[in-house]
C-alpha cells in the first residue's frame, strides 16, 4: 500500500522499516499521518507482517512534531456550548494518545533510529518505542512549552521513567534541546552513531538479530516488561507466570532453537497467529 507521509517496506528477514518521508515539511505529523500511521501499525500487526519495525526520517530531521495546519483543518470541532466543546476536545487528545500507545501495544520491537531533530510529537513517539537510537547531530526537545501549552500524548507520562523525573521535568520546563550525547548519558536512547548513515545501518543489524527469534518469545518480553514498568514486581511476577503457564510450549519454538543449535543452524519459527478477525476487521 502507498502512504503520502512514509514509505513502508518489509525485507526479507521480517524487518520492517517505516520511513517519514516529507522532508521538505521536516516530517511533521500532519492531518494524513495521523490517519495513516495507525492503519499501517495496525495491519502489520493484525497481519503478522514483521517481526521488528524501524521508524526514521528522511531529509535533515527525524521529525519536528505536530503539524499545526492539523488544529485548523476541521479535525476538532468547536461547538458553542463550553461542557461538550470541552468534551470533544478531550476525545481528540485521547484518540491521539491511542495512536501514539500503538506503537507498544503491538506484538513485536518498534525501534526509533533518530537523526537531526526529533520534536514535540515526534518525542511522545520515540518515548513509546521500545528502543531508541541517535546519530551525533540529533537532538530531542519537549517543545509544546514554547507553543503555550504541556506535552499531552505521551511524553510526560513516559519520559519520566525513560530518565528520570527530575530531568524530565526540566526539559519539559525549559522546552530545551537535549543533545545526543546527554541522551546516551541520560539512557534515553541505546546508542549513538556517528551520522545518519551509520544509524541506520546500525539500527537494521540490531533489528535483524532481533528478529531472528522466535517471534513468540519476544512479544512475550516486550509484554511483560511493559506490564513490569507499571506495575509492583510481585504483581508482575504473577503476571509473568501466567503468562508462561499459557504461552509456553516446550515442543514449539524451544524444541525449534535447540534442534538448530544442535545442527549449527538458524531457528525457522512460525510466524504469530494474525490477529485480525471479525471483531476488528478493516471498515
């Protein structure tokens, strides 16, 4: 399928790579994006498609955030009574925190390979991957202080527990730039390349290694330590063995990697189940 914001390919290895591709916009989120990006997430995941996905940019900036042509362009209404103009307005912001809470809701790694700038909206993105990435010249920025109002689709929720609270709400004060270099300090991000190229390239051998295992192992990590960060260990521990007393099979995947160990070769798994059904098929 043709998106008008990104390209979307899948390899081979079952490496999917997202890539924003108006850079002549800088890449900002604009009222087709927002229509588009959870459609794509959402097929490649109802379809098993992949088993990672890459998000990046083209042009000098991963992404400078909401485009601001969305809050003229009809998408939120403005009825003249205050209580249901006020409670349209908090469906909006509610549907653009679903799009971006997509991202970790789906079975398999989403990973950020971020260059240049990575802005406002684009930073509540990054935040809800699971691993983020930086070339030497990025920078990220909570930049809605500037703008007159707070981050409201995911930054200050997730950001927090990504660097700690106190840095956090610095940046969110300030609406400063933070390098890359203090991003790897900070541990927001995995690592730092030298330039956008070596990003990139980086980021795909780790998103390969990542999709060589079973792809039901690592949506089980990827559930459980989302479902760890927000909740106590002994809550999580009871999670987890709930989830392995159903999702654990000896004689599928471990059977798989053993059999390949033994034989020196790479593990074939099965792909997971598509979840698409009638219940949530496509309108």
């Amino acid at each position: 399928m043709t998106y008008k914001t990104f390209t979307l390919d899948i390899a081979d290895n079952k490496v999917a790579h997202l890539r924003f591709n108006r850079p002549d916009a800088y890449n900002s989120m604009n009222m087709d994006f927002w229509q588009e990006f959870p459609q794509a997430i959402r097929e490649l995941d109802q379809e098993s498609q992949c088993r990672v996905l890459v998000i990046s940019g083209e042009g000098k900036h991963f992404c400078s955030g909401m485009d601001l042509a969305v809050f003229s362009s009809g998408a939120i209404k403005r009825p003249k009574e205050a209580a249901r103009r006020n409670e349209h307005l908090r469906q909006v912001v509610q549907q653009l925190q679903s799009i971006i809470s997509s991202v970790e809701q789906v079975r398999f790694p989403v990973l950020a390979a971020i260059h240049g700038g990575c802005i406002g909206g684009a930073l509540d993105l990054a935040c809800a991957c699971d691993c983020r990435y930086m070339s030497a010249d990025a920078f990220v920025s909570v930049e809605e202080a500037k703008l007159g109002l707070a981050a409201d689709i995911g930054t200050l929720q997730r950001l927090p527990k990504l660097i700690g609270e106190g840095l956090a709400r610095e940046l969110a004060y300030t609406a400063r730039r933070m390098p890359a270099a203090e991003a790897m300090q900070a541990r927001l991000v995995n690592q730092v390349f030298d330039d956008a190229e070596s990003l990139l390239e980086g980021v795909m051998e780790i998103a390969e290694q990542m999709a060589k295992h079973s792809p039901m192992a690592i949506y089980g990590c990827k559930e459980n330590l989302n479902y760890s960060r927000d909740h106590s260990v002994e809550e999580s521990l009871r999670y987890q063995a709930t989830w392995q007393a159903g999702m654990f099979q000896p004689e599928g995947d471990m059977m798989q990697a053993f059999m390949a160990k033994g034989q020196k070769v790479d593990a074939e798994y099965k792909e997971l189940q598509p979840s698409a059904s009638k219940f949530n098929a496509k309108k």
